[in-house]
C-alpha cells in the first residue's frame, strides 16, 4: 500500500449512541484532523460531556497515522487506562479507538489516483481497477499474489463485461452503478450483528470486510451460514471491552454515578448483580405492600384504595413472574406506571404507612390517658352509687372504686380498651394516610 495515496477511515462501530448532528465515519488525509464535539473536523457529540471539544487528533507521523490525546481520555483498543495528553499511539487496520461512549474502528485504505487519469475505461486491465500492485513495484507481494492465485481465482467476467465497448446510447457509468450499490449496503455496514444465542449482549465476531469498497461486485462479500452462531454458549462468553462499555453505559446513566472502569468479566457479573438486586427490590417491595402484622386490623397499605383505578403493577397482588412482566414486557399496560415511577411510588407509599402509624398510635393512646383522667373517673363512678347510698369519704371510696373498676376492665367479658384503642387508631391512620404528601 502506498503510503502517498494512503487515507485513514474512522467508522463508529456502536451506531445506536449516535446523536443528532454527528456522522457515522470519517476520513482523514495526511493533514490529519481533529475528533471532539464541538468545533473539530469530525463532530462526535455524546451529549453528556464523555467527549471534550477537541478530544485527540488524528496526524501523519513518521509515514504512518497516529492518534494524539487533547483530553486524556482517549483509550486505544482493550487498554484500560487512557493515553496521556499530547501523548500519541501509531494506528494500525483493524485498531479501536474509546472516544467517551463511542467505540471507533480503524481503516486504512487508499485512494484511487490512477482512476482519475485520462486513459479510457475500456482500455485498463482489471488488475489496474482493482488497485493491483504492479512486479515491477512490489515484486515481494506481487510473487505471494500468484502463489495464492491457485487457491482463490475471482472471477472478474462481470467486470469484464463492463469493459467491453458499448453503443453510446448504452454507456453507463460503473463506478457510478457500484457507488450506488455500496451506499444502500452503507446502514446495514454501520451496524455490528448481533449474535441471537446471546440476545444482543456481545455483537459477534465479524469477519475482516474486504467488500467495504466500490468494487464489492468483483470480489464478493464474506458470508456467513445461517444458524451458525460465532460465539461460545457457555456463561463465560468472550465479549470485548468496548462492547461492555457500551452495555454498561445505559446503567451508569441510570444510577447516576460512576462504577469505574470495568473489563468484560466485571461488565458480566454486574449485569448479573443488577438483575438480583433488581429482583430483590420487587419481591420486597410487594411483601411490604402484604404486611402481615397488619391483616388483622386491615393496616397493609395495600388494604387501602388510594386512586380510581390501581396503575401500580407492584400494589396489583400479582405474582413476582406476573408482576416484572407488568413492569417490563413489551405488552405492559399503558396505564401503568413505569418501572421506575412505580417503585418511587411504592417506597413513598410505605413511608406515609409509618407516619401514619405512628401519627394513629399517639392519638390512640391521648384517647386512652383522658378515658383515665381523674375528672372523667370521679365523674363516672359517681354515677355508679345508688340514690340510697350514703357519701362516704371520698378518698378511700375512689380507690375502692377504681380497683372495682380495673378488675372489670381486665376481666375476659370487657373488651372496651381494646376497641377504644383501635377504633380511635383506625381513624387517625386512616385520616393520616390519605393526607396529601407534604
């Protein structure tokens, strides 16, 4: 490959975490460039900050593309820490470039100088087409070429086809035909495919895309066996680093909080871990909505109808396998309440269920102090004493009294304490839970 038509492409592997107002891929000539998200020569904006204004360059040095970090940020390949700033690394076809979220692919390619001459179509070899060195310029490669020419012939009768004269009313243009047949493969390119036995968690391996140019139609394009899964089974399966980034970004996002740099085992077991904890946080929410210490007197939030209709899944009294298909399936409600605005609900909910317990027990027991006050008791028991009974001295009868009394409140006949604690709790609870939340 000559290094004077040399070009460097840069192809952004993960398309899904493009923003509005970047591109898919780049290129770059020996003046190089810059990469960042605002004022560079290639836009990659990620809309969270991961991408500084000039986040690295790209420069020719020492005939060969080098990528320089401007932000101490940029990782190369699987390499966990960061080049430094102004700290440059030699690029090679096939290389991985971190930039913030993005994982950016290597390329190298060359332009076609030769086609831009004044030599008729017609009159070039294939071999010139298709950028063929010559024996005389690379002899070393141009003896590997024949000695591999036994094992693969590509058959260049379609190519051939074209360069056969033609009527001038027939003429086309089939550089232009093939420009047009790769820009409708291009969207299809941008995408890694996903390998179905591992439900989109690694795209699987790809093989090296030597079609990726205007003469696809010539060499033809790698292809792969349908049903053929590239991947192991096993739990342990290979994924690459830049891959579980790319997973595990979405889930930073939503905790709101970094979790450091985590290689491909760690991107696993956190996967993992999120799926157990996240199941933990719905079987314990529910068993908090069931409360059994409070069935007896009705005090489980869930025994309370606090909206026209339930849009709760966790407040539904489903089953754990029913209730995260309410929660996440495609076919939720749309009715109910997100996952997230569920389970916020669901906490707040529990915490009005504490303040209004204990809200109802201190209006319980203020119930229960002035039933016993010394003025309502004097007040009852002298309607205890018949007409025809003598006052006696007051002191020693109140007392003689209150014994009678406490004896008949703790006899087995009397349930008068307790129905006056809870009819008073139930009220106040009641009241207290239905209160709009300060």
């Amino acid at each position: 490959m000559s290094a004077d038509t040399q070009r460097l492409e840069l192809l952004v592997a993960n398309t899904h975490a493009l923003r509005a107002g970047s591109t898919a891929r780049h290129s770059f000539g020996h003046a190089g460039g810059t990469i960042g998200s605002h004022g560079a020569d290639w836009r990659l904006d990620d809309g969270q900050g991961q991408v500084q204004a000039i986040h690295c360059e790209i420069a020719w040095i020492d005939n060969s593309y080098c990528v320089r970090d401007q932000s101490g940020a940029t990782r190369v390949n699987d390499a966990e820490t960061p080049l430094r700033r102004g700290t440059a690394a030699r690029l090679r076809d096939g290389d991985m470039l971190h930039i913030g979220a993005y994982q950016v692919t290597v390329h190298l390619q060359t332009s076609e100088p030769h086609l831009h001459n004044s030599q008729p179509l017609q009159q070039r070899s294939v071999g010139e087409l298709l950028n063929e060195p010559s024996a005389g310029l690379h002899p070393v490669a141009e003896a590997d070429r024949l000695l591999d020419a036994g094992a693969r012939k590509p058959d260049f009768s379609a190519f051939d086809d074209l360069a056969r004269e033609r009527r001038p009313a027939d003429e086309r243009d089939p550089l232009a035909a093939l420009d047009a047949e790769q820009q409708r493969r291009e969207p299809v390119l941008g995408i890694a495919p996903l390998d179905p036995t591992n439900y989109g968690l690694s795209p699987s391996q790809t093989q090296a895309n030597h079609a990726r140019t205007r003469f696809e139609a010539v060499s033809g394009s790698p292809k792969t066996i349908s049903g053929e899964s590239t991947m192991p089974q096993s739990y342990s399966r290979a994924v690459s680093t830049g891959d579980t980034n790319a997973l595990i970004q979405p889930l930073v996002e939503g905790l709101g909080a970094p979790v450091g740099v985590v290689d491909p085992q760690m991107g696993q077991a956190l996967l993992h871990e999120l799926g157990r904890t996240l199941s933990a946080v719905i079987h314990g929410i529910t068993a908090l909505q069931h409360a059994q210490d409070g069935q007896r007197r009705n005090l489980a939030p869930l025994a309370r109808t606090l909206q026209p209709i339930e849009d709760n899944p966790l407040r539904l009294g489903l089953g754990y396998p029913e209730t995260v298909r309410a929660l996440f399936s495609s076919e939720r409600s749309v009715v109910h309440l997100s996952p997230s605005a569920a389970v916020e609900e669901s906490l707040a909910q529990v915490q009005r269920h504490q303040t209004a317990l204990i809200e109802a027990i201190e209006a319980s027991l203020q119930a229960l102090l002035r039933a016993f006050s010394p003025e309502q008791l004097q007040q009852r028991f002298q309607r205890y004493r018949p007409a025809q009974v003598q006052p006696s001295e007051g002191a020693d009868w109140n007392w003689q009294m209150y014994t009678h009394y406490y004896n008949e409140l703790a006899s087995p006949r009397q349930q008068g304490f307790e129905k006056l604690f809870w009819e008073v709790f139930e009220q106040a609870y009641d009241r207290a839970l239905r209160q709009e939340p300060r």
